[in-house]
C-alpha cells in the first residue's frame, strides 16, 4: 500500500519520470547502506529480538508519511528523507529475517520454504495495492500510509509466535568492518554465492529498475490516473505469487540447473512485452508475467545462497547479496528514470529487456560455467571453493 500510495502521490503532483525514480530509489538506498550492518547483527544478536525491534521502526515511519501527508506537509523531499529513515530501520532487520529461514526448515525444504516466504510477501502486493486504490480513489494517501502503519502490529505479534532454536552467542571482540570482511571473503570463496552475488547484481541493474517505475509507466506512460499504478502493481503481485507457488514443483520437474536460466530468459520477454504494451489491460498481462519470471530469479538466487552459505556467516553474506541488490538497483532506476524523462519510460522498458538479454548471453558464452556451478553445487554437502 504504502509503495503504491508514494508513487502515485510523487508522480501525480510532479509528473516527473526521474523524480518519481529518485522518491522510489530512496525506499531501497539503505539495503544497500545498512544490510551489511544488518548482516553482522543477524550473526551476533537473538534475530528474533532483533526483527521485532527494527518492525516498530518501521511502523513509526509509516506514522510519520501518515501525519505529513495528512497535515499537507508534505514535500517531496520531506517524503524522501521519511522514506529512506525508515527502510533503513528495515535493512538493519532484512539480513535477520532472511537466515532465520534455514534455521526452522530442513536443508531439502529449503527452495520450497523460500518460495512459500515469497509468495506470502507477494501475497501483500496482490491484497495491498487493490486496498491502496481504492483508499486512494474514496480517501487519500494519508489513509494508504495510515494502514500501514498499523498492519505491522500484525508482524510483530507473528514474530511472537516464531520458535527459533537458541544459538550460542558469538564471544569474538572482532569490530563490524572486521567481520564483514569476513563474509566478503568467504562469498568470494564459495562459488555459488560468488555467482549468485554477481547474476542478482546485473539483474537489478538492468531489469529491477521496472518495480520503481510502475507508477510513471501508469500515469505518463498509459495515461491513467490514481488506479493505474494500484493495477499494475497487483497484477505485478499475482505472477508473483503464482511463480512462488509452482517453483518447486518445476524445480523438480525440470532441474534445478534448467530453472534460472529458463527464468532470466523469460523475464527478458515478459519485460519487452510489459513495455510494449499499449494498453492497461494488456500491460497487467504482461507484468504478470514479469512477476512471475522475476520471483523466479530472486527465490532461485536467494537459496543458492542459502544453502552455501555456512551457518555461522549466512547473515553477513546474505547481506552482501542485498547489498548489491538494494546499491545497484536504485543506481539503474535512477538511469532508466532518467532516461525514461527523455524517451518514455514504455521504450525504456523495452531497452532494458534487450539489454539484460544481451548481457546474459554474453556471460553465458565468456563463462559458460556460471550456471553449471550455481545448479551443480546442489544437494552437495561440502561447499566448493574456487581453485
């Protein structure tokens, strides 16, 4: 709710493609900044206590966007820097969230566990950004961030419930950049996660940028109003889901090592297709599609990672997985917003969609072991290292 209120707002009251990109930028800048931080926590504190703390965080910055809002205090920059405080609360409670998930599942539940953690989440952007639009079209933005700011009482009283297996607290006196170093060191060692690392960073590089740009491709992009950006984002939301769900069934009906490359494959055309789009209706069919590829290559990513990472680093190098991940993505939706002022964000899209394509296969032919060493670690239980 809270993504598809900011955006519509921000783009409804400047008509600016590169500002709406900086406004969205600023709700992923602190993963970027803080996870490798978050890391370092996750791998020291009860994660449990540690999510529970970093969820009212968040809440009080949804309160925040709720008050400025809805006294009319609310300029862009104000909206910003609101922004960006409170997904840094966030990025300091993502790295725990991700490694308590190998804790409560068996290592061969793991792609189905990741997937179900997927889907749920996705869950929100089918249910939220229909409630977002039609408290925006009856009531206002105010009212989106408002109900947000209460739903995360829901979190947190579900993280109450959560049994985490006590671990044995971490007695070293080494500082945070010496055990960060650490993680650095050994996602370079492992292949997978070295990989893994390297793929998730092209991807938000070139293909991500389309999440922070839903709402321009709605409102300047399709001529839609305040419902726009709610459609698309839900129909984004629904494939989501819908890819969470059939992953590990396809998995294992196709092979993990044919799964992420069929994937990234996928997502190209379905990009191409969502830009091309000249309709709304036919853009929502094809960013169904997008959601479905795109869950596809973050979940089959995300547990490569988990799997290879070693339990007691698996929060530093999850947060160097979402450090790229939340540095590089902005960094790309910046460029396309920008871009996208001059030449339209539609033909961006499709630009961006050629381009991930290009780039894939040329790493495909100049390191043809990419994948094979993603897929083949599997199910191995030594960590393979690089010679």
């Amino acid at each position: 709710m809270q993504t598809v209120a900011l955006g519509t707002l921000v783009v409804l009251h400047t008509h600016n493609v590169f500002v709406t990109a900086l406004t969205m930028a600023a709700a992923f800048v602190p993963l970027g900044i803080f996870a490798p931080l978050g890391g370092v926590l996750a791998d020291r504190m009860d994660r449990r206590r540690l999510l529970i703390t970093t969820t009212i965080g968040e809440a009080l910055s949804a309160l925040g966007l709720t008050l400025m809002v809805g006294l009319h205090h609310d300029p862009v920059w104000a909206l910003m820097v609101v922004v960006f405080c409170g997904s840094s609360i966030g990025a300091l409670g993502f790295p725990a969230y991700q490694s308590i998930i190998p804790e409560i599942v068996a290592k061969e539940d793991l792609l189905a566990a990741v997937s179900l953690s997927s889907a749920q989440w996705n869950m929100g952007r089918v249910v939220g950004p229909a409630i977002a639009g039609i408290v925006l079209v009856t009531w206002s933005a105010a009212g989106a961030f408002a109900v947000n700011a209460i739903s995360f009482i829901a979190v947190v009283v579900a993280l109450l419930f959560v049994k985490i297996p006590v671990r044995a607290a971490t007695q070293d006196a080494k500082s945070v950049r010496e055990r960060f170093a650490e993680g650095i060191a050994s996602a370079r060692k492992h292949r997978a996660c070295r990989n893994a690392i390297i793929l998730i960073s092209v991807v938000a590089l070139i293909g991500s940028p389309f999440i922070g740009l839903v709402a321009a491709e709605a409102v300047e992009g399709l001529h839609r109003k305040a419902g726009g950006p709610a459609v698309l984002t839900t129909a984004q939301g629904i494939g989501a889901v819908i890819g969470a769900l059939i992953l590990a069934p396809l998995a294992h009906r196709i092979g993990h090592k044919r799964l992420l490359p069929l994937a990234l494959g996928a997502f190209c055309v379905a990009l191409a297709a969502y830009g091309a789009a000249p309709t709304l209706s036919l853009a929502a069919i094809a960013i169904m599609a997008v959601g479905v590829t795109y869950i596809g290559i973050l979940s089959g990513l995300n547990t490569v990672v988990q799997i290879h990472a070693p339990q007691a680093e698996r929060g530093r190098i999850l947060s160097i997985y979402m450090t790229c991940l939340g540095v590089i993505y902005p960094i790309g939706l910046v460029i396309e917003g920008a871009i996208g002022q001059v030449i339209g964000v539609r033909l961006v899209m499709v630009l961006a969609a050629a381009l991930l394509a290009l780039v894939l296969i040329g790493m495909r032919v100049l390191s043809p072991r990419l994948f094979h060493d993603l897929a083949g670690q599997e199910g191995n239980s030594k960590d393979q290292t690089a010679a």
